[in-house]
C-alpha cells in the first residue's frame, strides 16, 4: 500500500490552482481525500511505460495518435457496455485511420477519468438566478439548481469507481485483442483538473520507484491551467506518464517556452504531447510561428491537433455547435503547415460521442437537426460518421477549401 504521505510531498497544494472546486470545508471533504489516497492505482506503473513507449516511436516512425471521446464523461455512463460502446467508436476511427494511411495508430480515449471541466464564467443566468456553473461530475451536478450545483467532495470517490470500472473495461478489451504485448490497444486519458483529486492518486511505480499519476494512463494539462508556475503544471511535471499540454491562439510564446522546459526538461521523445486548438483561421497565423519556437527549444514533442476547441459558435437557437467544415479546414491546415515545416503531424483529438448525436454541423446534421440528440454535458462532439468523415480527409490530404 502506498504512504499518502507521498501526496503531501508535493509543491502542488500550495502553488496558485485556477479552476479548483469550492468544497466549502464539507464535512466529507478529509474522508474522501483519504479514501483515495490508499486506493489502488487505476492505471498502472506498467501501462503507462507501454505507453510511453509506444509514443517515443511515433516521430521516428510516422506512427499515428488518436485521441477522442466525451467532451465530459458522465457517471452514469461507466458501466461495461457503455464503455464497450465508447471502445468500439474509437477502434472503428482508429481502424479507419490506419488503414487509410498504412501507418500504426495508437489509441487514447477521453474516458475513465474526464470528469471536470474548466468553465469560462463562475456562474450562468438560470431562470432569473445567478448559478454556479456545471464542472463536471467529479464536482457537481448538471442539473441546474443552487443546491445541486454545489460542490460536493464525496463525488471524488465516486469518479474513482466509475474509472475503475472502465479502466477495467478498457484493460479486458486490451487483452481479448491479444494487444498488451505488442503496446496496442486503447489507452486512457483526461484532463487533469482537480488538484485534490489527482495529487491522492500519484502513486511509486514499484519497478522503478518513479512517481506516476495513477489516475489514467496520459493526463494533459489545459489551455485554462497551464500557467508555468501553478499547481497543474508542477504536478505533471513530477510524473513519468507521458504528458499532454493544450495550447490555444492567445498563447505567449515564452509561456509556451517555459511549459515545454518544465514538463519536458531533458526532450525526450514520448514525453510531451502538444495539442494547439486554435481555430480554423488562427492556425494560419499562430501555428507556424509555435511549431517554430518549440523546435528551437529542441523539444521532440508529440505534435496532435485539436480542431474542435477553437471552433466553437452559437448556432441560431443558442446551442453551442461546431461546424464540421470548420474542423476539417484546421485539421488539413494543420498538417499541412506541420509537413512544411518538416515537422510529424502525430493526428488529432476529437470529441466524439459514442451514439448517434446531433450536437455539431455537418454531414447529416443541419442546424435544424441540432435538438433533435443534444445530449452533451458540455461541448458539441461530432457523430462516428462526421468524424469519420474528418479522419477521411485528413488520410486523403485533401486540400482545404476557402
Ligand atoms: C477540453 O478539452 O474539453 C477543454 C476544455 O479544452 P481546452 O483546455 O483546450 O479549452
Ligand atoms: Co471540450
């Protein structure tokens, strides 16, 4: 059993944290952080060294990265089938990808832990009320009421299990496809958000004795909570899970600079993924001078595009969407300055729902459809078949339109 001194030992709980729940001294708060704190690791020392090493390949060997699921995972949603569901979507993607373009794609779910949000505003108008935002279910409820949108500790135990339950799915599946030896297989990821949540859960690796987040297989810091100094960034910068580092158009390049050295301090291939989401026209402008400044720094990151994050608008009747167009025009774009620049496009990060939902434009989806399957808890994800539409594009290469 692991010492939960080890999460005490950290810089993390007293550096500067954006985007932290208020738990309000709630009587249950000590009881959860301690629960966690002796629970066994999630994702294992193990995993995380195939991971790792199925990443440090990829520059070298053109090798692709997929990385897709829910823009927020919902509890009620853990079970073995819908996992088996989610699973399924992501291998047909993966499957697509790969056979389109010949190259190994290794695959990472948004799933078995991607359950915080950061949030833009603290608060939404609600029937006339001021009401704290929805943060995931790892914090509090969707449904909009003062009272069940408090933060509520006893929801981190909670999440615990339900990870559990899928990264025991996720691992089942690794091993009925014969996928463990050769480091194939999904693997899982999140954003790591809540710091009294992720820092109970490092654990020492028993082979090595090295610290690693157990609470997925790749965490990634957001566009949010990547400052240098602060919490998130300290705390992934302690860990050997390969790590991933959202960068969006208002970036400045020396924090850019200053996030690579601290979470890549010796450049190692495998270490960092770097996920720009910066929009459909801002990639233009902003990319090249990014993937410019990271060479220089002489980081071999993982170089992975996220086209939904900068894409998202109002459609006509208020519900966040996506245009798909939009997305396929930055993805192309996207490699297509990463191949000028002689540098890898590794692939993309999708939020992709596991049913057959209307939340982005596109394909089958009008802006009339959207009501008809909303049923995000946060962002707009794509349908498997617009975003098998996105992956056909990106094989093909074909070149974006106006
Ligand atoms: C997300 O991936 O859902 C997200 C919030 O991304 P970003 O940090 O890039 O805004
Ligand atoms: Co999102």
């Amino acid at each position: 059993m692991q010492s939960p001194d080890l999460t005490r030992l950290g810089p993390w709980n007293e550096r500067p944290a954006a985007q932290q729940p208020d738990w309000a001294d709630h009587p249950a708060y000590r009881e959860a952080c301690r629960t966690l704190a002796s629970a066994p690791p999630l994702a294992t020392g193990v995993e995380i060294r195939h991971l790792r090493g199925a990443l440090s390949n990829l520059n070298a060997t053109g090798g692709l990265l997929l990385q897709a699921g829910d823009c927020a995972e919902s509890l009620y949603e853990c079970a073995p089938r819908h996992t088996a569901e989610k699973l399924r979507v992501l291998n047909a993607l993966g499957d697509r990808l790969s056979e389109l373009t010949g190259r190994e794609v290794v695959r990472v779910g948004r799933m078995g832990g991607q359950f915080a949000k950061p949030r833009s505003q603290p608060v939404e108008r609600f029937g006339g009320l001021d009401i704290p935002s929805f943060r995931g279910h790892l914090v509090n409820s969707e449904i909009a009421t003062e009272g069940t949108r408090e933060a509520d500790p006893r929801r981190m135990p909670w999440a615990y299990r339900a990870s559990e339950r899928v990264h025991l799915a996720i691992r089942e599946s690794r091993r009925a496809d014969g996928a463990a030896a050769s480091g194939k297989g999904p693997w899982s990821s999140h954003e790591a958000l809540v710091i009294d949540y992720e820092s109970r859960l490092l654990r020492a690796d028993p082979d090595t004795g090295n610290l690693y987040l157990s609470s997925t297989h790749l965490p990634w810091v957001g566009e949010r909570t990547r400052r240098p100094g602060d919490a998130h960034v300290a705390l992934l910068s302690a860990i050997t899970n390969p790590v991933g580092c959202k960068i969006g158009p208002a970036a400045d390049p020396d924090d850019v600079r200053r996030v690579c050295e601290a979470l890549d301090p010796r450049r190692e291939p495998g270490r960092l993924v770097l996920i720009p989401r910066l929009g459909r026209d801002e990639v233009v402008e902003e990319l090249p001078r990014l993937v410019r400044l990271v060479a220089d720094a002489g980081h071999p990151v993982i170089w992975l595009c996220d086209p939904m994050h900068g894409n998202t608008v109002r459609s006509r009747l208020g519900l966040k969407t996506r245009r798909l167009a939009d997305v396929i025009i930055e993805a192309l774009r996207f490699r297509d300055i990463l191949e000028r620049h002689r540098q890898h496009a590794a692939g993309i990060h999708l939020e992709v729902a596991a049913d057959d939902v209307t939340e982005c434009v596109g394909g089958p989806v009008g802006e009339e459809d959207l009501p008809r399957h909303y049923t995000t808890l946060c962002d707009p994800r794509l349908n498997a078949e617009q975003a098998t539409e996105l992956i056909e594009a990106w094989a093909k290469g074909t070149s974006p339109g106006p």
